[in-house]
C-alpha cells in the first residue's frame, strides 16, 4: 500500500508540472503568431489561450488520452508496479527536456517527448514487443502529412486573403471562418454521439447561429466608422479568432501527454478507481489546468521564435498560420492521433513565408526548430532509459 501511494503521488505530481511546461514551451504555437504580427498584445493573448485551451482540453482530450494510455506501449506485457512506472518514467523525462527546450526558447513537441519517454522505457524493459509498432507508424507518417498540410492550406489561404483588397471581401472570408471554426469541431464532436445526419444538423445550426450573431455584433460594432478602420477592426479579430482555435486544438492534442500515462498509473494501481468516468474527467481537468497555468504564467517565455523569427506577419498572415494548424488537427484529434502542433503552426507559418516568396522566409530558425524536433525522441528516450535503469530497483517491490 505504501508503494501504491508512493507511485500515485509521483504520477500526480509529474503530470501536473509537465502540463505547467507544456503550457510555457506551447504557448508560442497559440499566440506566438497573434503577438508577432501586433493584432493583440501579451497579457490579453496569454489569457484567451489559456481559456480555450481548458475549453479543448475537457472536450476533445479524451481521444489523445486513450492513446496515451493504452495505445503505445503493449500494457498487458507488464504487472501492475511496472506498468505504473514506464508511465512515471515517461512523464519525468519528457518535462526534463522540456524545460531545457523552454530555457532555450525554443518550442518542441511535447507529443514526441511522450511518445520517446514511452519508447525508451518499453524498450529497455521489454525490447521490440513492448511498442505497439503500428500505433507508433501511424503517428510518424503524420508527422510528415501535418506540416505539408499545414504549409499547403496556409499558402492558398494567405493567397486569397491578400486578393481581398475590399472590405467587403475580407467580411465575407470572416464569415466564411466562422461558420468553418464552429461546425467542424461540432460535427467531429457529434460524431461521436450521433448518427451522421443528426451530426451534420447540429454542426451546421450551431455554425450558421455563430455566423450569424457574429454578423449581428460586427455590423453594429462598425457602423459608425469609415472603411479604413472597418477593416483594422476586422483584421484584429480575425487574430483572435486565430488565438481562440489554435489554444482549444492544443488543449484537444496536448493535455494526453499528462492524462494519459497519468491515467495508466491510477488505472494499473487501482482498476476499479481508475476506470471511474468521474476519475477520468478530473485527470483531463487537472493536467488542462496545468497547461492553463502554463500558459498564464510562463507562456510570453518562447513566444518570439514563432510570432517573429521564422518570417515577419501581419494581422490576416497570422490568422491563415494559426486557421491552417486548426483544420489540419482538429480532424487528427478527433481520430486519436496524437501529432506535433509545433510542425502544424511551423507548416502553417512556411506557408505564409512561401506565398510571399521564398526569400521571406528566415531558413535558420526553421533549422534550428527542425533540429530540435528531430532530436526529441531519441534524447528523451535515453533520459527514459537511464531513469528506468536508476528507478527500477527502488521503486518496484
């Protein structure tokens, strides 16, 4: 029993300060582009992602948990107290290197850091038939589809918008953007829960009522102002809206990190108390306000090397980056796929950069990140390795 307690107030504690760093190094991918292209400043940037993060999180996170849970090392290999430590491991080594990448201001994927604290500690313990090898494929091949995509949708996107010289077309692409950025998560919701009409139904209401109020609010918002500040109003809310879907699809990928292997240790060391839904929601809840808290607190630390550095923005430029990331995830969490929101913003903000041609772009930050995103897995691997190595003795009876 005292082990039991040992290892729970471990796994409690590590999820919880991975969710904190998840929320300072991740913070850039949300409002890193809203805040380098001045639509909105720091503090008011920094508190709309922590709301919507939350709001993602206790809404779309289950699906990345599962994965995280069960879905990429083979549990039924193990007894309970190691299962409960492959999981502590996995959270420890993972927050080491992310508080090295956030010292460094550099923003990584915190979706790898897992993934490679699982992988090593499967590996040392088990060897090849610890990983579910298949699980792990699928996630590798989409992190070579989500910055295609990514960078793809955002250089047709930022084509568009910078044709739209008239006002009235940037009003109808705001529109456009509405409907688009509420039915879709609704509809994946829904999906869920209903059959595909009923799905379908509810998404498009929801999304034409949102269309509308939005249009409601505006108009009588700007009826007084003359075009040019029409537009500047505009712009900036479209920054927003880029700030509100990229923080709720971070909540909706990331808050698995903690929850998951979380989940796996209370689960292991208490079925019964681990398989409680109630249970289930108050790990998704504690590690969303983690990365909340994160993000309020230390998010401002690595905004800079997104929102500035990879190429310069402007208000409309940093809504089609953050709108690109948001399509491009939002389907994947639906799935269960956890991937990298640090490739989807990095594809999003290449777009951007090519669509105003390749010499916009600034080559060696984007090395850097690259570099840093590629060393992810095996780094935090050996951190696993070498944890397991000095736990296992101590920890398992």
């Amino acid at each position: 029993m005292e082990v039991q307690i040992c290892l729970g107030v471990a796994g409690v504690v590590s999820a919880l300060l991975l969710a904190i760093v998840n929320g300072a190094n991740n913070a850039a991918n949300i409002i890193g582009t809203a805040v380098g292209s001045r639509a909105l400043g720091l503090r008011h940037a920094l508190t709309l992602a922590a709301v919507f993060d939350l709001l993602g999180s206790l809404t779309f996170g289950y699906f990345i948990t599962k994965t995280f849970m069960s879905g990429i090392v083979n549990v039924g290999l193990y007894g309970r107290y190691e299962v409960t430590l492959i999981a502590l491991i996995s959270l420890l080594s993972a927050t080491v290197w992310v508080i090295v990448a956030t010292r460094l201001k550099i923003p990584i994927s915190i979706i790898q850091a897992v993934i490679g604290g699982l992988l090593g500690a499967g590996l040392i313990s088990r060897g090849l038939e610890a990983i579910n090898w298949l699980i792990i494929a699928i996630i590798a091949i989409s992190w070579f589809v989500v910055p295609a995509a990514s960078t793809g949708i955002a250089y047709v996107t930022t084509k568009l918008v910078v044709k739209a010289k008239k006002y009235k077309e940037l009003f109808g692409a705001a529109l456009i953007s509405t409907f688009l950025i509420t039915a879709l998560p609704i509809f994946l919701l829904a999906s869920s829960l209903f059959n595909i009409v009923l799905s379908v139904t509810y998404s498009v209401v929801i999304g034409v009522l949102s269309t509308v109020m939005f249009y409601a609010y505006f108009v009588m918002r700007v009826r007084n102002l003359d075009v040019r500040r029409k537009r500047n109003l505009l712009t900036k809310y479209l920054a927003t809206y880029a700030v509100v879907t990229s923080a709720f699809i971070h909540g909706a990928q990331n808050v698995g990190t903690s929850a998951g292997p979380l989940l796996l240790m209370l689960t292991s060391l208490s079925p019964e108390l681990g398989g409680l839904p109630l249970i289930k929601f108050m790990v998704i809840a504690l590690c969303a306000l983690g990365i909340a808290l994160g993000i309020g607190l230390w998010g401002y630390s690595v905004v800079g090397t997104i929102g500035e550095q990879i190429t310069s923005l402007t208000r409309l430029t940093a809504f089609t980056a953050q709108l690109s990331m948001f399509i491009t995830l939002i389907i994947l969490s639906r799935l269960g796929i956890p991937t990298s929101t640090v490739l989807a913003i990095v594809g999003g903000v290449t777009g951007v950069g090519l669509a105003k041609g390749i010499k916009a772009i600034n080559i060696r930050t984007l090395a850097r990140l690259m570099a840093m995103w590629i060393m992810t897995i095996p780094i935090v691997a050996l951190i696993s390795i070498a944890l397991y190595l000095v736990m296992y003795p101590y920890l398992l009876p």
